[in-house]
C-alpha cells in the first residue's frame, strides 16, 4: 500500500483522477512528482498520467517554478532550514537544477545569515557544555545539520561566543 493502510487504494477513471488532482494541487503547491506519484496511486496508466499532467499545467494547476519558489519561502521561513538541505529538498522532488536556482534567489542573503545567528544564540542558550570547544562543535553540529554552509556557521559561532 502507497499510502500505509490496510485497505486497497480506490481506483479512478481519469475523469476523476483530474478532477481530484486538480482539489489536490489547490489545497498546496505541488511539485510535478508529487502529482505524478499520485495519479500512479490511484490507479491510472502512463498515458493517462501525463495526459492529466498536461492538462494541470496548462490550467494553471500545477506550475513547478511556482512549487520551489513557495517550497524555498517555506522551508527557510518556517522551518529555518540552510540553502544546503533546502537544495538536497528540491532535488528529492525532482525538480531541475536551473529552476533550484532560480528558487533560491527567494532567500535574502542578510535574513539569511540573521537567521542562522538567531538559530545558533536559541542552540547556545539550551547547550548546558561548559567547555568552549565542545559548545562551539555542538552548536556546528546542530546548524551544519539544518544544512547551512560551514563557513558562514563557523563565522556565526565566532560572532556569538567572542561577542
């Protein structure tokens, strides 16, 4: 089962299928993987799959730049994820290299680097290591695990222990 429960997943004609789908991409920005996982789910067959694809595209439903831009903002904003995971995320989602570039382009570099600030001063006030090495690897640790780049989290770290 795709979706992990006991019973058999319902079958839909295609009709159905895009009329679902379309409620589907309606209720949040979805990546054209996502959809297409779906659709595969419900039953459908490849040609009926990206034929419903199209259709989603060309309705407006279904837009992949839209997708990473809304999944950077979301990422970053809300989660406090660095350019690194955000980036390995949109990979996951297939999406293509030029449009992870250009999604990314939703990150200011200035929040970006106030954010990480913010991150690690919330870390370091809830580390109880009193050795200054050990404080400065965990507090590396646990921003190079939210995927920010380890110069900017070694630069952060110095700001905040010296400072």
């Amino acid at each position: 089962m795709i979706d992990g429960s006991d019973k058999p997943q319902k079958k839909f004609t295609p009709v159905q299928a895009k009329l679902k789908a379309e409620g589907f991409c309606a209720y949040q920005e979805r990546a054209q993987q996502e959809v297409r996982e779906k659709l595969y789910s419900w039953g459908l067959y490849s040609r009926d799959v990206e034929q419903i694809i199209g259709q989603l595209i060309e309705d407006n439903f279904l837009n992949e730049e839209r997708f990473a831009r809304a999944y950077v903002r979301g990422k970053f904003n809300i989660k406090g994820w660095g350019r690194i995971k955000i980036k390995q995320g949109l990979k996951l989602k297939k999406i293509s290299a030029p449009l992870v570039r250009i999604a990314m382009t939703e990150i200011n570099a200035s929040d970006y680097f106030a954010r990480l600030e913010s991150i690690l001063v919330k870390k370091n006030a809830l580390i109880r290591e009193e050795n200054v090495y050990k404080r400065k690897n965990k507090l590396a640790q646990y921003a190079l695990g939210r995927g920010y780049e380890s110069n900017l989290v070694w630069e952060a770290i110095g700001g905040i222990l010296e400072g």
